[in-house]
C-alpha cells in the first residue's frame, strides 16, 4: 500500500554521548503511506534517533532529508514546521484543561477583532475528531478521558494542520484490546490520508498487524530492515536480542542457602496482583516485563516506599509488616532504585556522606558524629568498589553514572544489608560500570546475601540471575530457572 | 580536583560576606563617629539578640527545606500571654515564661504538623498562622486590659536587659550560648548530618530510612520554641507585652538567613553564614538610624536588600551551573 515516495530518509547518523555511542551510523527511510515499525530493546537507540528527527537533540553525524529537502534542526519548533509529530509514550496533555484546549494548545483560531473565537476552534476540533471516528466532547475535560481518549486527543493534536510523518511512541502500552483495534484503524485512516507513520513498540504482534515494514536496532546499529510480510515474529526476537552477555560475565557457582525471604500473595492496587515467590541467599532473582507489568511498583511495595493492599512479606521466616524503608531497612533490606539522581543518591553530597547516608547512627557512640569513623568506612567501600573519584570528598554530581551507582551500592553495603533490591542497576551506565555492578552483585552472593533484580535487559538477565519471573500487567506469569530458558521464551512470554 | 573547586567557592562566599561587613562598619564609622561610640555598638549588639536568635532557629529548618514566617506573630502572642499571666494573673514571673515559651512550642508543633501531614507550602500555611497569631495577640490583650500593650516590669528582667558583665550586654551572652549549640548541633551531630540530607534531597533521605516527616516536626516545634525564646528577650528588653511586638521581624530575620547563603531549595548554609548574615543587616539597618534616614527610607531599603539579596545568590548559581 505505501507509495513509492520516500518522506524522509535519515542517512549515516551517529550520536555520541560521554562513555556511549547511542546510534552507530544508522541509515533509515519512510515512504509515503507507510507504516513503519522501529523495534529494539530499551536502550538500543530508538529515542535517540527520533529526538534527532524531533529536534529535541541536535544532528551532529548524518543527514536528515525530508521530502528532498536537507534539514538540520536546532530546535523542535523547527522539527514542527517541517510537519513531523511525535506522540510520546507518557502522554504530554494538560490535565486541567479542555479537549479543545488540549488540541490547540500553543495556538489559537481568533475572529476579526483578533479575539480567541472558542466556537470556530471547537467546530474545527470536532470536524478533526470525526475524522478519527471518534465521538470526544471538545468541551469534555481531559482529565475525565480514559487513557485512550486521551490518546485520540493527542492524535488530533498532532494531526491538525500540516503533518507529514508521525512518530507513535509504544502507543498501545496502557490500551486494552478494543481500544487497540480502535487505534489500529485510526492509524490507518491517517495511513490513507497520505501521512507516513513510524510506530515503535516492544511487541512483536502489533508489528505483524499493523506495519508495512519493520526495522530492528541493536546496541545503537540497525540490524534488521524488512518488509513485515517477509519476516516473522521469531525472526525479530532473534535480531532484538543478539548478542549473549552470558558469555562474557560467566555465572559463578555459588551454594544457596536458606530461604531468607519471601512474599505470599502480594497485591497493591490494581499494579501488582498476588505475586508470590522466595528468594536463598547467595541467590539472584531477576523480574522481568514490558513496560506497565508491575515490577517496579513491586519493589517500591518491597521496600515499603508504597504500602502493599494485601498480602505478606516473611524475613528469615519472620512475617514482617513493612509500612516505611526505615522498617525495611531495619530488616536487613536495601534498595537501589530505578531513578538514580533522584531517589538514589543526594547529588550536592559528597562521596562519602553518600555512602554512610544509610548507616549515620553507626558513625560514633552517642550523638556526635565521629568524623574519622565516617571516613573510614566510606574509603572501605570507596576502594573495594574501586569508584573513580579523586577522593571520598568528591562531590556526587561529579561522578559519571556508574560511578554514581557504585555509591549507591555501597550505602547498602555499608549498612550490611541481607536482601538487596536493585531496580534497573545498570540503567544509562557504561559497559565498564555495568560489568563491575554484575561483580559486585556476584561478590555478594558469596557472602550470602540475597538479591532481587528487576531489569528490562534480557541478556543482563540471562548472565547474572539463578532464576528468572516475567511479569505482566500485574502478574506472575512465569517462573524460570535461568539456565533453562531463553531470552525469545521470556521475551514472548512478557509481550504475548 | 572537584572538591578544591568548591571548597575555594565556599570560602569566596564567606570571604565576600565578611568583606561587606567590614566596608558597612568602616563606612559608617567614617560617616558618623557616633556609630562607634561604646553605646551604640552596645544597643546594636542588644538589638541583634532578638534577630540572631530568630535566625538561627531558622537555619536548620530551611535547610532541611522547611519556612516558618509565622514566628514574629507568635512572639506577639506569647509576650502578650506571658504579660496578661504575670501582670493580670499575678503568677510567678519564671512560671509566666515558662508557660509563654511552650505556648510558642505548641505553635511550632501544629505548623509542623500541618505542612508535613498535608503536604501544605510552609510559605502558605505559616501566613495564616501569622494571620491568626496577630489576631489572638489583640484579642487576648483587648479582653484582659482594653489596650494592645501591657506592662511586665520585674527586677529580674531589667537587670538582664541592663547588666552588662565584661562590658558585655547580657542578652548578648544568650545569643552567644545559641550559636555554640546550633553550630555544635548541625555540624558535629547525626542529627546535623540527617537535617543537611534531608535538604539535599528529601526522598534519597527517606529512602535511607530517615523518618522525614518526624524530623521535619521536630523542627518545625523546635523553631517554635525558639519564637518563645524571642517572646521572653522582647519583654526583658522591652518591659511590655504587646500585640504588634514582632510584626516587623520576618523581613530581617529572612534577609540575614537568606544572606548568610541559605537557600529556599534546601541543602545548603551552615551557623558561620547565618550569624555573618545577622550582622550584616543589623548594621546596615543600625548604621541607617544612627545617620537619622527616616524610618519609611529604612523599610524601603529592607525591601530592596532582600530582593538583591536573592537575585545574587540566583545569579551566582547560574553562573556556577553554566561551568
């Protein structure tokens, strides 16, 4: 059905940042009328590449060529005049405010006196939202849509006036299937309408549905490029997937010992629903699931950063009620969260107060503080982590992001905990880092400590846990020794 | 590296500061001689007390990121409460104080309690506490004596606010006392490092297990406390319990703070800035009344140093980002 036109053709594009090259000499066009599906794990560069063609990072390798027009934007208003649009995986709308107001924000339609004319934008808006098959009230407040009325929205948002190539960032993450089939043939109306669409997902059945071609990227390289009808689902796990981490972090052996912790039918809201499951010491237990499934508000409900609704939590066989992080913590937990600037280390802090951050009351008898103890233990974890920094004065905000983690690590270390809960470890951390965290994660175990690990990169996965959990929406859905399955069964597994 | 960087702008902060100070002192001393006469340096250090003691209470709650602007209202309440007890009432005059002082403790407490359990702005809910203390301060005072002033003359608080020891006033020896165990509190103890934590971010801290909200009530009662202090100094030094006694004490109090290079995004500050921050503004403001400016021109100028105040610090923070 596309058109033999091409829209736009992003050629050779490379993109550095500090310690990572995101996008590695990536080539791709779009024809018109196309639907073009962008596949790859997280981290793989499919942002990058379409925060170059939005603006929001400036090209610094490459061409960009839209309608055989060479474009080099500085800034999105740029990427917008040219016609492209981007709708964002977290919806961008204006909660407080109308449909109307949502879909004409930054612009308005006034009449001859140059007053804003409400009643010629809300005719327009709805005649746009007709066009959608869609039935919204341009009156009607955003905040009182479902998530795929407010999908709807932002599409007639980016669609009124001139648009050219729409980006769909995992659109269908928070739809259910009815609404999944509705957006489908919104999709393709606008396909009809001559618009070149790029729709980036992590599952494989909505790319057999919905797109013409698919391209997979890998490590910032484009690894795959094909007509979806001459591909298959398993073809695609193969190429996302690629390279085995295994091979180069080998899996210790290491003796497990007694069960130290456990959760019975752990439910919070409706995010996460009757998960069970224990962990050993000396062991490594990684979460797996897209986007949605409910790992990360598990460990928040773990470590006692959000209350569980029901359910029960047992610490070396103890039934432990953990309302705060100062409960967890006192229980021989520890916590590495997923938003490391934010909620894992104090960035204006140095070094050292960082890592003794968990463990104050340890830092001399009484109320004083003892300077030379605080010191001491920081340079311990300071040198066994080998964190890079002139010294355990070294202010946070100045350590690369593995060595920020590192600190974070060490906090728990620190306070010697028992059960480590490590959201994400090794998220926007270099390859280097990475492997030390998998070390230091494996040194632990031999000390038998237990951890439990949510990441979303499978072959992280695949090299460093003893067993694995896919989570989705919620729920348990399968309970794997790692050596005995493989990526594409967890992958198609955690995306069916 | 890193850290020498830093630690050299820090000292540049505090140099800069003490700068200032010595070319105010100099400048008014030059101006007019009377500003170094021993009797106006012994009335500026006296009024200092009551500002400096504010201030310090200040300082660990807004570290921590917490505001309390309501305190000068509570030193009106309660030095009307301590003057209608001791002269209406004919209690005790320490059992006056002492009720006076934990009348503004439980102030403290409920403002804490308020802004931490209903995640309110400090800035918002201490208003309408001030709002509401300045009523009470009238209400109390017209019911119990038909005027917004009531004497509290004792032997005891004329001579402390008249003695000096060593030439030094006494009320300076409580500032004195306040300072040592403020900078002893937050730069050698756990509590110190746990308030600082709390300040450079608020979640990282909780989920270190600091109990958050409890520290930040505790703080919050604990400058209450220190706006009881600040009631008993006014009525030493002033022998009258009065319903607009500290209305006009938010504005130095928050410029001294705020000089001494506390930010209202928390983290930062320490007592050394704090108690340089206080002299600064009282002998700008001392330095002033002694050249005879009219006390409205004095008031423009408070408006004006704080607003420059801010926008240095600002646009020295955005010129250290832009490295």
């Amino acid at each position: 059905m596309p058109d033999n036109e091409i829209v736009l053709e992003m050629s050779n594009i490379s993109k550095n940042f500090p310690g990572v090259l995101a996008l590695d000499d990536v080539s791709i066009n779009l024809h018109k009328r196309e639907i073009l599906g962008l596949l790859g794990e997280n981290g793989a560069g499919k942002s990058t590449l379409i925060k170059i063609l939005s603006g929001a990072y400036t090209l610094e390798q490459g061409k960009v060529i839209i309608d055989g027009v060479e474009h080099r934007f500085s800034s999105p208003y740029e990427s917008l005049s040219a016609g492209i649009r981007v709708i964002y995986q977290e919806l961008t709308s204006f909660e407080p405010l109308t449909v109307l107001e949502n879909i004409f924000a930054g612009e308005v339609i006034t009449n001859r006196a140059g007053f804003v004319s409400w009643r010629k934008m809300a005719a327009e808006a709805k005649k746009i939202l007709e066009t959608l098959g869609s039935e919204i009230n341009p009156y009607a407040l955003m905040e009182n849509l479902s998530v795929a009325g407010k999908q709807i929205v932002e599409i007639a948002k980016a669609i009124h006036g001139n648009v050219k190539i729409l980006v769909m960032d995992e659109p269908t993450s928070a739809l259910d299937e009815k609404d999944v089939t509705n957006l489908y043939s919104v999709i393709r109306k606008l396909r009809q309408q001559g618009v070149a669409i790029i729709y980036i997902t992590h599952r494989m059945e909505e790319i057999v549905q919905i797109t013409d071609r698919v391209i997979v990227l890998r490590d910032g390289k484009k690894v795959g490029d094909s007509k979806t009808s001459q591909t298959n689902k398993s073809n695609l796990v193969n190429l996302i997937v690629g390279r085995e981490l295994s091979d180069q972090y080998p899996k210790r052996d290491i003796k497990k010992g007694e069960v130290i912790f456990e959760v019975k039918k752990l439910s919070y809201l409706n995010k996460v629903k009757n998960v069970s499951f224990n962990l050993r010491e000396g062991e490594i237990v990684a979460f797996f699931g897209l986007l949605g499934a409910g790992t990360h508000q598990l460990f928040s409900v773990l470590f006692g950063d959000k209350r569980a609704t029901t359910g029960e939590i047992y610490i070396e066989g103890k039934k432990i009620n953990i309302s705060s992080p100062n409960v967890a913590k006192k229980n021989g937990l520890g916590y590495i969260p997923i938003d490391r600037k934010e909620e894992g280390i104090a960035l204006v802090m140095d070094i050292k107060q960082n890592i003794t951050s968990s463990n104050i009351e340890e830092m001399g008898n009484g109320f004083v503080l003892n300077r030379k103890i605080e010191n001491e233990h920081a340079s311990r974890w300071f040198n066994a982590l080998n964190i890079k920094a002139p010294s355990v004065d070294t202010l946070a905000s100045s350590l690369s992001g593995g060595n920020q983690q590192k600190v974070v690590v060490a906090k728990w270390l620190e306070k010697n905990s028992r059960i480590l809960l490590m959201n994400e470890p090794t998220r926007g951390i270099d390859v280097g880092a990475k492997a030390e965290i998998y070390l230091i994660a494996e040194d632990l175990c031999e000390k038998r400590v237990g951890v439990l690990m949510v990441s979303s990169e499978l072959p992280e996965i695949m090299a460093i846990s003893d067993r694995v959990i896919v989570m989705r929406d919620g729920e348990i859905v399968g309970q794997f020794i790692t050596r005995q399955t493989s990526q594409e069964e967890l992958m198609h597994l955690a995306s069916v | 590296m890193q850290t020498k960087i830093k630690k050299r702008f820090k000292l540049t902060d505090t140099y800069i500061l003490l700068i200032i100070l010595f070319a105010l002192f100099a400048f008014f001393s030059l101006v007019n001689r009377q500003f170094i006469a021993y009797n106006n340096i012994s009335t500026m250090l006296k009024n200092m007390v009551l500002t400096g003691v504010l201030a310090l209470g200040l300082t660990p709650l807004m570290i921590a990121r917490g505001l309390d602007i309501s305190f000068g209202n509570s030193i009106s309440f309660t030095s009307v409460v301590m003057a209608v007890l001791f002269t209406v009432g004919g209690l005790n005059l320490w059992l006056s104080l002492v009720i006076g002082v934990l009348v503004a403790t439980l102030i403290g407490f409920i403002n804490g309690l308020l802004i931490e359990k209903f995640d309110l702005i400090p800035i918002i809910l201490t208003l309408g506490t001030m709002a509401i203390l300045q009523a009470l301060a009238l209400v109390v005072a017209n019911t119990f004596t038909q005027t917004y002033s009531i004497l509290m003359l004792t032997d005891q608080l004329y001579y402390f606010s008249t003695r000096t020891f060593l030439k030094i006033p006494l009320p300076l020896f409580v500032l004195i006392v306040f300072v040592a165990i403020f900078w002893f509190v937050l730069s050698k103890t756990k509590v110190g490092r746990t308030i600082y934590l709390i300040g450079a971010n608020p979640k990282v801290a909780y989920l270190c297990g600091v109990k958050v909200t409890k520290v930040k009530i505790l703080l919050y009662t604990f400058m209450g406390f220190i706006a009881g202090i600040g009631g008993v100094l006014i009525v030493a030094l002033t022998g009258v319990g009065m319903s607009y006694h500290g209305s006009k004490l938010a504005l130095p109090t928050l410029s001294a703070v705020l000089l001494g290079g506390i930010s209202l995004m928390g983290g930062s500050g320490s007592v050394w800035g704090t108690l340089i921050g206080i002299l600064i503004v009282t002998v700008i403001f001392n330095g002033l009344s002694v050249l005879n400016v009219p006390s409205y021109f004095i008031q423009l100028f408070q408006g004006l140093a704080l607003i420059t105040i801010v926008a240095a610090y600002e646009i020295r923070n955005k010129r250290a980002l832009a490295f």
